[in-house]
C-alpha cells in the first residue's frame, strides 16, 4: 500500500527579527522532519509543549509556509500549490483545531457553520441538499438536528469540538489533521470525542495527524506513534512498541513521567528525570538537540546530528540505542 502522505525533509522556520538593525534571529519550529501516513492510518505525535508539534501540523495544511522539503499528497507535491489546485487540496486535507469555540464563529448559527465549507466548494446541486447533508453530519457526530438553529455559545465545549468535526467532514476529507482535540475538555469528555474519531475513521477511512502531549491518549487511538523534540522527529514506530519498550531517551522520559493512580506502584517506580533546562528553538544547540539533557550523551552528540535510522523495528535518532541494536 502506498502512503497518502509523505513528508520529507520538511522545514518550517520564523523570522522573528524584532528591528531593522537588530541580530537576524530564527526559530527553527520544524527542523528536517520526515514520516509516511497511509490511508485509514492514525500516526499520533507526543512531545513537550514548543517542540513543533502543532507548527508541523499547520505546516502541512500550509497554514504555515515551509520553508524547504517536500508535503506530499496522494502523490502530488503539494507544498508550491497556489490558487485553484490549492483549493482542491483543501477538499482533501482538512483540520480540527484545539480549541473549539475559537474556530467557530460565533455570529453564524450551527447550520451556517457546517455549511460553509460546501458553499464555498460548490458541494451538492441547491441549498436544500446541503442542508440535508448538514443535519446528516450533525446525526454523525452524535447531534441533534435542531441544533441546527443554534449558535456556539450554547453548546458545551464537548459539544463544540462535535460542531467542529461535523464542520471537518463536511468535504468528505481523507485526511485530517487533529491539533490537540481533546485538551481543551474534561476527561470524560476526551474519551467520547476519541471515541467518535476512531468511528468515522472506520465509516469513511479517513487517515489521521493525531497531535497531543498526553501519550497514552495517543497510544489509544494511534496505529502509530512519533516522538518530537525541538522540532526534530527522534522515534516513531508501532504505538505499542513505543508505549511498552521506548529505545529514545526522551521518550522514556515522557512516559516515566505518566501518572499512575496506584500509589503503591507509583511510589515504587523508578522515573526518568531529566536534568538541565530546555533549549531554545532560537539558538539550538549543535549535535544532538537532546544532549544537554540525556543520561546517555556521548562526545559524538555535541559533534554530530543523528539520523533517524531503522533499529528494533522502528525509525530512532539516537547514536547510543543505535550502537546497541549494531552489537
């Protein structure tokens, strides 16, 4: 099977000079990131808060303009499209946003929102067959079709992010992209919003970027799993693989550092605690981007940035766990 997406070699960097005579200076948000999603697939991406999750994520939905590297899209290089092939793309490629009641506007009824993304694309023959397709999408995400009538400030925030998604598959996407979902909304709430994600992928074979901070919420939903650090990609592999035998240092940290409500074994358990302070997208450091907080560094990460290589059945950026898969 053939990925619907490709991404090689993508950058995204930000000029944030502050004045005509001061310093050139760069954050490096998405710095060299490559992965493959196929069709039907969910690739979940972890990792602390200013890594470049999000940024990769509006990047590849050019929000973002990339800097270099290549988006791919069911075959088609899709990171130069202007006018009317881009607007195409956008049938194809859509996505849900973390916070629910900013991405709706609050002057347009329930209806008007949905609807929109299929009068802009000239979706269905007359109003009326797009309305029949609204209340269709509202059925789906568990709404009623009265809502219709209804604007975003009387709804829940469960229900908003239901709004969203409704919204989302209005031109029946293949692929989406979900920024963070679920961290805007109460836990039981996460988990019936989870819940009606992996439904429509099932229905319609929708691949997913499922982008969080909270991995084990990942490893639910995800067939896959990529671990971000500064803007670089340094594991990915089968969520299960990653969740129960982490190779990456980092990642190993990110789930020590997973809460487990027995108190027993959580007072038992040794943790991964990482020293130093996190770098700056401005001015990283040379070599590894890590280094400065691993356990594992070695003279050769302060010289040298790791590739992402094949090792134990997944992709790892880290010269240490590749030296000990080579024994």
């Amino acid at each position: 099977m053939e990925p619907y997406v490709r991404v090689r070699h993508l950058k995204t960097y930000f000029d944030v000079t502050r004045g005509l005579l001061s310093p050139k200076q760069i954050v490096k948000a998405v710095d060299d990131v490559s992965f493959d999603i196929y069709p039907g697939e969910t690739l979940g991406l972890v990792g602390e808060s200013g890594c470049g999750k999000s940024s990769l994520g509006r990047t590849i939905v050019k929000i973002n303009k990339p800097t270099s590297g290549q988006i791919i899209i069911d075959g088609e290089d899709i990171t130069k499209l202007k006018g009317d092939p881009l607007k195409k793309f956008r049938r194809e490629v859509q996505m849900i946003f973390q916070d629910p009641y900013a991405s709706l506007n609050p002057r347009m009824t329930v209806g008007e929102i949905i609807r929109e993304p299929m009068d802009v694309h000239h979706v269905g023959d007359s109003r009326a067959e797009r309305d029949a397709r609204v209340v269709e999408l509202l059925r789906i995400v568990g709404l009623k079709p009265d809502h219709i009538r209804r604007y975003p400030h009387e709804f829940s925030g469960g229900q908003r992010q239901r709004i969203s998604i409704a919204r989302t598959l209005a031109l029946s996407p293949k692929f989406i992209i979900c920024d963070e979902p679920i961290s805007a909304l109460d836990v039981s709430i996460q988990a019936q919003i989870i819940n009606l994600l992996k439904h429509v992928q099932r229905e319609m074979g929708i691949a997913y970027l499922f982008i969080a901070h909270d991995i084990g919420m990942v490893k639910h939903i995800s067939n896959r799993i990529g671990v971000m650090y500064l803007g670089h990609l340094v594991e990915i592999g089968d969520s299960h693989d990653v969740y129960f035998h982490p190779l990456h240092p980092y990642t190993k940290a990110l789930l020590s550092a997973i809460p487990i409500p027995d108190p027993v074994v959580g007072k038992s358990r040794k943790r991964a605690l990482l020293e130093g302070e996190l770098p700056t997208p401005l001015n990283p450091p040379p070599g590894c981007p890590f280094r400065m907080r691993c356990p594992c560094a070695m003279e050769r990460c302060a010289a040298e940035m790791p590739e992402m290589k094949d090792v134990g059945g997944r992709k790892v950026a880290c010269f240490k766990v590749q030296s000990d898969f080579a024994i």
